[in-house]
C-alpha cells in the first residue's frame, strides 16, 4: 500500500493539467489512468479539432501548444485545424517535458475511509489518499436513449464513442442519428473510410457550415480563475442562458471544412426526421423507417447522441461513497475550489459543469480548474503537515 497526499483519477487532459500545477510546486500527488486513452481509442482517427492552440492544458503557460509546433512541427500552420493526431502528441510531450508520473491503470474501487480515502487499482494495489479528484472525463456519460436503443435490435448500434475505426465500415450501409458536429465528422470519416453510403437522420434543420466563435468562452473561464463563484452566483434564468449560447456555439454550427466532405452524393442527409422503427431482415440488414416516411436498409446504426452526466455511472465508487455526496441532476454540487459535499473528494471536467459551467467540458476549463483545485490542495498539504 502506498500513501499520497492526493490522488488524481484520470489521466486526460484534465488529469494532466492539474498534475504539471502540483508537480511544479512539489504536492504528494499520484496520477492514475490510462494516459489519454478517451482520444486515442474513443475518438476517430483522422478527427479535426474545434478548439484551438489556445487551449492548452499546462496552467503555468510553460508547455503551450505553439510551443510544441514550434518545437514538434515547424512547418504547422496556426491557421490549421488541430489534427487529434497532433493533440495527441502534444499531450505526450508536455507530459514528458513536465516529467509527470503515471501509474497505467484503472482504479476498480474507490472507498472513502478516514481519514481520507482508500483506492484498489486494478493490478491489486492499494492507494491510501487524505485527497481525490476525479478526472475521469466523458467515457462513462456516453449516452444512449432508451427512446431510440428500445426500437433497434439487440447488440446492432453503437454509440459513436465506440465507433471510432472507419475501415470497419468499409463497404457497409450506416445510419448515423444525431445532426451535430460529431455526426457530420463521423459521415465524413466514414466516407472517407470506404463506407458504401452514409445516412444522418436528425430532429431539427441541417446545422449552418460556419466557423464556432468560442473566444467568449476564452473569457469566462479566464475570469473564473478569479471569480470561481460567478457562475454558481447567477440567476437560474442567466445561467440557462449561458448554457444555451454554448449549446448554440457548439451544436448549431459545424466547422466549415466538413461542407464539401459531406456535400458528397454518398452522404444522405435526412433532416427533420426521427427513427420509427429498425427490422432484422432475413439477410441480417436493418430495415429501418423514419417519421417522414423514408425506409432506409442499412447495415450498422451509429448513435451521435452525446454525453449525459450522471456520477452513479462511475462504477467504481462505492455506495457508501456516493451516498455522501450530494447531487443534482446526475452532477455533483462542488464548492468554490470543485470540492463535493464528502471532504476531500474533488470532481474535475465535465462533472463540474452544473456548479461551474457548461464549459468544462472543453479542455478551455483544463487551466483555471487545475489552478483553482491545485491551490486547495497545496493549501490542505500546508495544514496537514507537521512543524
Ligand atoms: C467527438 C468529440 C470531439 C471533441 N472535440 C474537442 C475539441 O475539439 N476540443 C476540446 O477541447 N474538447 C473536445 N472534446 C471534449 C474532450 O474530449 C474533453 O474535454 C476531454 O477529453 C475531457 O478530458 P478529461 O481529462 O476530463 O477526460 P478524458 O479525456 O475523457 O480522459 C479520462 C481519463 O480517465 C481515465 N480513467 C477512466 N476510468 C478510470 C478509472 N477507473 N481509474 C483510473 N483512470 C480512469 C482514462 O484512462 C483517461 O485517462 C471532444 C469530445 C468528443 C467526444
């Protein structure tokens, strides 16, 4: 059994920024998880990123983005989508120039146990921690409504998270549901992979093809370093506004470069549509129907249906745990510093966004959570110890 002042569950980008803030100031902290395992197996090859170089993830601006191409790949051009496949490596590389340690595994059971907590890995090791921040990002929020999993046949979707290696698909009929940026980049890259055709049925108008101005957003996180109160401290009506300009930024538009990918006579687009119903045929292919009418025969159903918090999915924290922190709508209630209502066990990333925003779910909230968490737990570090 090992003892650390804190343990940090999760090892994306989340993860990895709160790690370089308490490496750089000598915090006892130990980070597990598989090291960028969500964007290397849960997002496709050959994605282009929304966001852009601003958004890097070390809060002491030392390992920034134009660093690594300056460094990795002088010939980048800043005016370039980010590849995933350079995200990628440049996560790799401010680990490496941060020297931030990792244990490779999973924790498998989370107990709260005082005075702090105790962690079983998956390698059959314990980890005695006062502190734990859950960093565990999107992969168990993955959400599947019953409204369309109840009308399609057993073991014969896969919710786009899952469905990440187009050469699968290669001369395969898809029906892909969900109308966002996440579908129109899965139609492409489907395409692109030998898919014999692409259908997206979606509820609502095709999305514009227009670039996302996240430069406010830019703001407020910044500000929130500062003020980590404001968002908690808005009217409900105000916040529902914010949320709802973010969904706008990121779910009414689709980046540009997708247009002539996906204006491709192989890519049907189905707007205003729903799924009614999807029939084994004798030959093992889809027979499916939507609300207009249409009936499509397809070989696979792809879901690009989001992520849904709800913190009773992370299946390896105990009932007892759970049962002490509070909880509204799946999320946990944090204070100012991401602290749960159980002492000492923080939530990071996308699990902050009730009490902090909608936009911790982008790596833009990566720097002012590792900065406002790591301030707390040096702070701890300081009284619990001796002299
Ligand atoms: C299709 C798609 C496109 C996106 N595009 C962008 C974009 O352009 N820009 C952007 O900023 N964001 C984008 N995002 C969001 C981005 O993926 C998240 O913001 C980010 O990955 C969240 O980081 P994280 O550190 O919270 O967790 P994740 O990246 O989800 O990583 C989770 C970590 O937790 C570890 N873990 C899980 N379970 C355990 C366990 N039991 N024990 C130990 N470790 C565990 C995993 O091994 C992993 O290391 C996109 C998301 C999707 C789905």
């Amino acid at each position: 059994m090992t003892t650390h002042q804190t343990l940090i569950v999760g090892a994306g980008p989340f993860g990895l920024g709160l790690a370089a803030y308490l490496n750089r100031r000598g915090h006892d902290y130990c980070l597990v998880g598989k090291p960028l395992e969500f964007w290397e197996k849960h997002m496709p090859a050959g994605m282009l990123l929304r966001s852009n170089a601003n958004w890097y993830l070390d809060p002491d601006h030392q390992w920034t983005i134009e660093r690594f191409f300056a460094e990795q790949h002088p010939n980048h051009r800043a005016s370039q989508p980010i590849a995933r496949e350079h995200y990628i490596e440049y996560m790799r590389w401010m680990m490496q120039q941060s020297g931030i340690p990792v244990l490779n595994h999973y924790v498998s059971h989370l107990a709260h146990q005082e005075p702090g907590f105790r962690a079983q890995l998956d390698n059959g090791q314990t980890i005695q921690a006062r502190n734990v921040v859950l960093a565990t990002g999107f992969q168990y929020f993955a959400h599947s409504p019953n409204y369309l999993t109840d009308k399609i046949p057993a073991g014969r979707y896969a919710h786009t998270c899952d469905a990440v290696r187009m050469e699968v698909y290669r001369n395969r009929r898809v029906l892909l549901i969900g109308g966002r940026q996440s579908a129109f980049e899965s139609a492409a890259l489907l395409r692109e992979g030998g898919a014999a055709h692409v259908h997206l049925s979606y509820r609502h108008d095709t999305p514009a093809f227009a670039e996302a101005d996240w430069s406010w957003v830019e703001k407020i996180v910044a500000h929130l370093a500062t003020h980590p109160g404001w968002f908690g401290e808005l009217p409900a009506a105000e916040q529902a506004d914010y949320r709802y300009r973010l969904w706008a930024e990121g779910r009414l538009k689709v980046e540009p470069w997708l247009k002539g990918r996906v204006t491709q006579p192989d890519v049907i687009l189905h707007p205003r549509t729903e799924l009614v119903s999807a029939t084994l045929q004798p030959d093992g292919a889809l027979r499916t129907t939507l609300t207009n009418g249409e009936v499509l025969v397809v070989d696979d159903i792809l879901l690009a249906t989001g992520y849904q918090v709800d913190i009773t999915r992370l299946p390896f924290l105990s009932l007892s745990l759970l049962q002490m922190v509070r909880v509204e709508q799946g999320f946990p209630l944090l204070d100012l510093n991401f602290q749960s209502s159980l002492p000492g066990l923080y939530f990071n990333s996308l699990a902050a966004g009730h009490s902090f925003g909608p936009f911790f779910g982008f790596t833009v909230g990566v720097r002012t959570a590792a900065s406002l968490i790591g301030r707390a737990l040096c702070e701890t570090q300081q009284t619990h110890e001796p002299g």
